[in-house]
C-alpha cells in the first residue's frame, strides 16, 4: 500500500479546512441529497462527503458504509485530494499498487472501484472529496464523471454557504439585508440542484426523456385523459436489425443513428407530445389528444422518414400504436404497444401495427 503524500501547503489547507467548522457535525439533508443523487446516477452502492484533517478522514454524508471516519492513511480520498481540480477513478483497486493491499480494499468494506472529485476551498485548497464505490471492478461514463465534478462542486458551494452564512450573521446588523443575500444563495443552490436532478431524467446520449421520466409522464397523461375524456396514444419503436449496425460498423456509429433518430422524433412530435428513449434502440411516443387515425398518420410519416436519416447505412423502423382505454393502467396500456411492436417485428419489421 501507498500512503498519501502530504501536500506542500498541508499547514494552510488544514488551517482553511477548520474555518468552515463542520468537521465532527451532524448530518445535514444537503449533503445527503447531493450523494444520493450522485449514487443514483452512478448506479454505486456506497458514497460519501469525506473531509480530511491532520490524521483521518470523516464522512460528512455516507452511504453503505458503517464507520463515520476512517485513517488517513488509508484513505483514497486524500489521494484525491492532491490533484484539486482533476478527478480521480480507480476502476480495479486490486490491480493498482496504491491500494491492492489496503485495509478497505482487503477488509469488509471491500472497494474494488472508487472514483472521487475534490471538494475545493474558494482560495484553491483541496478539503477532501465527494466519491462513490463499488464492490465490483467497473468505469465511469462520461456523462457520470461531468455529474460527479459537478455535485463536487455543490458541495463545495453548500460549504460556502455555511461560511458565509456564519459571517453574515456575525458582521450584518441590518437583518432585511441579511435575509436577502441568505435567499439568493439559498436560491441559487436550490435551483443548481434541480437541474442536476433534471439530468437523472434525461437520456445522457440523445437528450430525450429516459424511461424514468416516461413513466412519470405516461402515469399523469393517462390520468388526464380519463379526468376529461379525450385521447392518448402511445407508440413503441424499434430499430430494425440494430446489432448488425453496432458489430459491423462500430458502436460510435451506432450510437449516431440513436442521436440522429432522436433529432427527428423530436421535430416531428408537436407541443405537449413526448419522445423517450427506453432502453437501446427502443423509443417510446406519447401521445396526448391524439386519436388513432392522427397517431397512425404520424407514426407513418416517422417510419417512412427513418430511412432518409443522414447515418451510414440505411435503417427502418417498427413500431406499434396503442390507444388508450377507459380501464387501461400504465402498465396495460404499455403492454399493448410493446406487444404490437414484438407483433411488427415478427411479421417482416419496417411496419406499423395497430390496436385492433
């Protein structure tokens, strides 16, 4: 095992690192927020907030760990920490000679995959670092790692906050004006933390809606359209013979006919329409106010469109429309379009079927 090193300015950083006063306090919801958003995005079963001090480093937020503080010698995060404004990703911790031999790596905790950014004073010190870990060998997409800088520097912001809120609180007399400045940081926090919630709910290579955010939107359409009695429509699709694009063209040309695909069901689809990717090459269309002979007319512009795509080869569509029903659920509702989707694919692909 490798130690840390220490870093050459270690008297100013630990000296920056107390005058935020958090070390030893209680859990707070911001940071447990941040961690699980983290977590949930990186699919990791284990996280923390970790600040590191002359001899350990404590967990301001954790998760699927059991200690709150462990030694600095054998942290990964004051490794870390001694590149503040780059990533760190450790994508097998057996195979590399800082930690194969490393308590946490060898011990119950059993990290094989660790990948942290540092959390960064306003004058440039690294204070330790936001990470996520897993009992598997594994990477990072790049997608993952820009969610990861980004909620490091969340963090990093609620940090400030509280160091600013203490000095406001000690300088500020004049309690409107205090009010005011606390809102705004307040405010801009919460906004930042929304649109990183908003991006759990996008596909990170088209930019539609993912399947999460589909199934949140199919559960009010549906129940909008038995409150007032009007239509929806619902349309599976799926590109025909994907694979053999990906084996024989690369999957970076696979995965442009996936943007591209996307680009087009976007500029086809009206206001109040939703185009998802749910999975692959499979999309999803939802429909509102859309009656069965207005769905099929725009599933078949969209299926005679696919093969006009600027991609490499050309490709086709299937697809299967469903209407909903006074009794229908989500689940049966979406059944039904899947089910004709399958029913398109095996009767030749490149077709649209329809509710019977």
């Amino acid at each position: 095992m490798i130690k840390p090193d220490i870093p050459l300015n270690e008297n100013e950083r630990i000296a920056a690192l107390k005058r935020y006063r958090i070390l030893d306090t209680l859990a707070e919801d911001a940071y447990d927020d941040l961690l699980n958003i983290l977590a949930g995005i990186c699919g990791a079963p284990m996280g923390a907030v970790t600040l590191v001090d002359e001899d350990r480093q404590w967990f301001k937020a954790k998760l699927g760990l059991e200690v709150s503080q462990t030694p600095r010698s054998d942290s990964f995060c004051a490794h870390a920490m001694l590149q503040p404004s780059e990533l760190m990703v450790v994508e097998d911790a057996e195979r590399d000679p800082r930690f194969f031999d490393n308590p946490l790596v060898t011990g119950e905790t059993n990290i094989r995959f660790y990948a942290g950014a540092p959390l960064t004073s306003s004058d440039g010190h690294a204070l330790g670092a936001l990470c996520v870990m897993d009992h598997e060998p594994r990477r990072l997409t790049s997608f993952q790692k820009s969610a990861l800088s980004a909620l490091s520097r969340q963090a990093s912001a609620l940090m400030e906050l509280r160091l600013s809120t203490r000095e406001l609180r000690h300088q500020l007399s004049e309690r409107e004006w205090y009010e005011e400045r606390l809102q705004e940081h307040r405010d801009a926090l919460e906004l930042q933390n929304a649109q990183l919630i908003a991006q759990t709910r996008a596909d990170p290579l088209t930019g539609l809606a993912n399947r999460r955010a589909f199934n949140a939107q199919l559960d009010a359409e549906l129940a909008r359209s038995k409150a007032l009695g009007s239509p929806l429509a619902l349309a599976m699709c799926d590109i025909d013979h994907f694979k053999k694009i990906n084996d024989t063209f690369g999957h970076p040309a696979g995965d442009q006919v996936l943007i591209e695909l996307a680009l087009m069901l976007q500029q086809a689809l009206g206001e109040g329409a939703m185009a998802a990717r749910c999975g692959g090459e499979e999309f999803a269309l939802l429909l509102p106010q859309f009656d069965i002979a207005d769905a099929s007319a725009l599933c078949e512009s969209i299926r005679l469109t696919t093969p006009m795509l600027p991609v490499m080869t050309p490709i086709t569509l299937s697809l299967g429309l469903a209407i909903a029903h006074a009794d229908d659920t989500p689940e049966n509702l979406y059944r039904r379009a899947d089910k004709l989707l399958y029913a398109a694919k095996e009767s030749g692909r490149n077709r649209l079927m329809l509710d019977s």
